[in-house]
C-alpha cells in the first residue's frame, strides 16, 4: 500500500488493520522514499537524490525484498498511484494487480526545476506549516468532522524527522511524476476506487482511467472526498477483498494473499 505526495505510511491506519484482521491478507504499509518515518539521511542516498527514479528503485527493492520476488496486489492512493503505475509497468513481474484509490495518473510533473536553494528550502517550509496542512485536511474529507486538528497533527507528524527538508527539496528540484503515458501500457487487472466528492482530483478522471487502462474496474465511494481508505475504510475493505478474492477462487493456493 502507497501513500500519498508527503504523507506516511499511518495514511492507512484505518484501512491496513481492516485488511489483516478481517481481510486475511499480508499487508505491507511503507514509507516511500524521503517520506515519512524512515531514516532518510542525505549519506545513506546516493548523491541525495530522493527524485521519482529514486523513489521506484528503493520501492522495487523493498517489494523484492519483502516479498521475495513474488508478486503483489499494489494499492496507490493519490500521488501512491502514480508510483503504482510506474511499478506495475517498470517492474510487471512484481505486480499481479493494480489498485488505485483516487489517484494521479494524468496529472505529470514540469520536470527538473531550475529553483534557488533558498526559494526551495522555503517552499517546502511552507508546505509544512500548520495553516496548510489544516486546509489541505479540510479538503480531503467530504466529511468535514473527519477534518479535525489531530487528523491534521498526524499528516505532518512525518515533517519533523531530521531529514525531512532535504529529500522534500530534493523531489520539489526533480520536478516530480511523469506517468501519463505510463496508463495504457498497464496490462495488470485494476480496481479504481474514487471519492464522489473528491475536491482536490476531479472526479471525471476516473472516467478517463476507465477508458485508458486496459483492463479496469471503477468503483465509486459514496458520500466521501479525496481518501476513501480514511473516510471510508469498511467499503474500501469490501472492495478491495472481494477484487483479490474473486481472481483467486480458482488458484489452489494455501498461502496468505499479499498487498
């Protein structure tokens, strides 16, 4: 399961357990490279480099190593989606199936960004400051009581490791995602879950994802914003299990499923 742009992987802390406890599945949550609560220090990381190429590579290694090189069920939520097309089509051995919960896929980066240090280094100040974040909680949720100031607390609780303003600068340079022509050469099956009332991706993109993937499914989730497996973690369950399940009936397999 793949978080969203400068989350954690407690984005799933609804979902996940649901998943294990009642699902019956092996659940991995990481933290996508620069992100959340890994320590992500600037001499572990090759020339510091926490860009989209960086991100995939130390993703391909955590699902090889995790796994062991068998392949999983990827669920990417919002920006996660966009590291979930890319995985599912860079590296097809290791993904069976696609999941995509409100997810960037047509929406690419501007490339590297000719941008001062000093201009940089603020920027991503900004994007850490309580004021922001407590917006982009608002939006995020059709119910807007789910907004409240701890849900913001825990969006940026990752913004206070050590390491946090060098890889967030360091990604915010590469200029981030490029994966809409990644799409259509999906060849995995695919669930695309969407908010009806998501504010901060149109909800007409999942019309298009439907019309571009090869081999896709579009479930809506009523009465919910931008993060279904926040604001509807039960439905998600339903979903998702049911999406795995009814493609393993006919395989003999004793083993856990994995996601």
């Amino acid at each position: 399961m793949l978080h969203g742009f400068d989350s954690s992987c407690v984005e799933f802390r609804r979902l996940a357990p649901l998943l294990c406890e009642q699902g019956g599945l092996d659940v991995y949550v990481p933290d996508i490279l620069g992100w959340g609560f890994s320590p992500n220090q600037l001499s572990q990381v090759p020339e510091g480099d926490f860009g989209p190429a960086a991100k995939m590579e130390h993703l391909a290694c955590f699902v090889r190593q995790a796994c062991g090189n068998r392949p999983v069920v990827v669920v990417g939520a919002s920006l996660g989606g966009a590291l979930a097309i890319t995985l599912a089509v860079d590296y097809p051995e290791l993904v069976s199936k696609l999941i995509l919960i409100d997810a960037q896929g047509f929406i690419d980066g501007e490339g590297k960004k000719e941008i001062p240090l000093v201009l940089a280094r603020f920027g991503v100040n900004v994007l850490k400051s309580q004021p922001l974040r407590m917006f982009a909680n608002y939006i995020a949720y059709k119910d807007k009581k789910l907004a409240t100031f701890d849900a913001m607390r825990i969006g940026r609780l990752h913004c206070l490791m050590d390491s946090w303003q060098d890889a967030s600068v360091s990604f915010l340079l590469s200029g981030g995602f490029v994966v809409s022509d990644k799409v259509a050469k999906v060849e995995q099956k695919t669930l695309v879950l969407w908010g009806r009332q998501d504010e901060i991706l149109e909800p007409s993109t999942a019309d298009k994802f439907q019309n571009t993937l090869k081999n896709a499914e579009v479930v809506w989730v009523e009465e919910c914003g931008h993060v279904p497996h926040l604001e509807q973690p039960a439905f998600c369950l339903e979903q998702i299990t049911s999406f795995i399940n009814n493609n393993n009936n006919n395989n003999n397999n004793n083993n856990k499923k994995r996601l």
